[in-house]
C-alpha cells in the first residue's frame, strides 16, 4: 500500500464559495448541513498548506448568466447555481486563493472536465492530490474518479467535504476508498503529513 503522500502533494479545494455569507443555504444544491464544521477544517488545512510550502488549487463552479452552459446539470435534484457575477457564486472569503495560488474555474462536475487542471498539476510535478470542499457525492467525488483514472495518488479529507445528504455523502467516501484504500483521511491527518514532509526537506 502506497504511503499517505507519495511524492509531491497538492491540496485542491473544490467549491467552497459562498463569497461573504457564511449560510449556503440559497445556493440552489441540497446540502446536508454542518458547514461551519468544512470551513474551521478548510481554513486550518489552507493554512497548513500556506505554512509548508504546499501547492494550492482553488476550484469554482461558474456558470454564465444565460444558463447556456449548464447541459444537464438541471435535470436532477439542483435549481440555478453559480452563475457568473451573484455574490454567492465568489470563493469563501474564509478560503480565498492568495496572490500567486492557482484558481481554476469550471462549467461541469470534475475539476478535470474541460479545465486547464490537468496542465497544472503536471507542472506542479503533482503525485498526490489531497481534495477537500463540496459536494462529497457530486464535484468531489466525480474530481476523485478523474484524479484516480489519471493515475495520481488520490486522498479525501471526510470531515472537510460536505454532500447533498449524509447518506450521499458517506456512500461516496465509501466508493473513494473502494478506488484507493487509505484514501479516506482527516484534516488532523493531513495537516500532520504538511508538518512532517517540511521537517524532513
């Protein structure tokens, strides 16, 4: 089995927006609740990143304002989200990328699907990518299926994700770590992980 980090890591944090409001509760997505839980741990995580010299990638969910790039992004359970120039559609102000950090928007589900992303991280010389943010079962996940089939080492942070529902939300870690067993982890663990990896360069 692999070790927690292979290599050189890359923490993404996927769609944690919002802008100033810290209740997302209008953002057109089920959401399964305990937000300020995700954005103690993501701020301690990008803080850690910071601190260690790790890579930061800060994705966004935009869509444009006629709704001509949703697809079929509207025939499930989600209303009308992250459209181009609402307030709500803007990063986290508690998770906002720094000058100099990597800010990737898209118009689907994966962080892979139609981005620059993958160009990125083979600059970064990425092994492992370390994924936080939302949603567990939707954008997070299906970034992990894409970051696995392109053969990096994938890990998720459970108790820095939040999905649609809890049920959601666990059947999905459970399928991430059916692809890569130890992928599942903590904000603790990884955090832990920075903290070694800048003592032993």
């Amino acid at each position: 089995m692999p070790a927690f980090i292979e290599g050189q890591p890359v923490l993404i944090v996927i769609d944690i927006q919002g802008g100033n409001n810290d209740d997302s509760g209008d953002s057109g997505i089920p959401y399964m609740g305990d937000r300020d839980r995700l954005l103690d741990n993501a701020e301690k995580l990008v803080g850690a990143a910071r601190q260690n010299g790790i890579p930061l990638v800060f994705i966004q969910e935009v869509h444009r304002p006629d709704h001509v790039d949703f697809g079929r992004e509207l025939d499930g359970s989600e209303d009308v989200h992250c459209v181009d120039g609402v307030p709500s559609t803007a990063i986290h102000h508690r998770v906002r990328p720094q000058e100099g950090e990597y800010h990737i928007v898209k118009r689907r589900y994966s962080a892979f699907f139609g981005t620059d992303l993958e160009i990125l991280l083979k600059g970064l010389k990425a092994d492992t990518l370390i994924l936080c943010g939302e949603l567990t079962d939707v954008c997070v996940h299906y970034t992990f299926v894409d970051g696995h089939q392109h053969d990096y080492y994938m890990r998720v942070v459970e108790d820095c994700v939040g999905g649609s529902t809890y049920a959601r939300h666990e059947a999905s870690l459970d399928a991430m770590e059916y692809l890569q067993t130890g992928a599942r982890c903590s904000t603790a663990d990884v955090i832990a992980a920075f903290d070694r990896l800048k003592k032993a360069a």
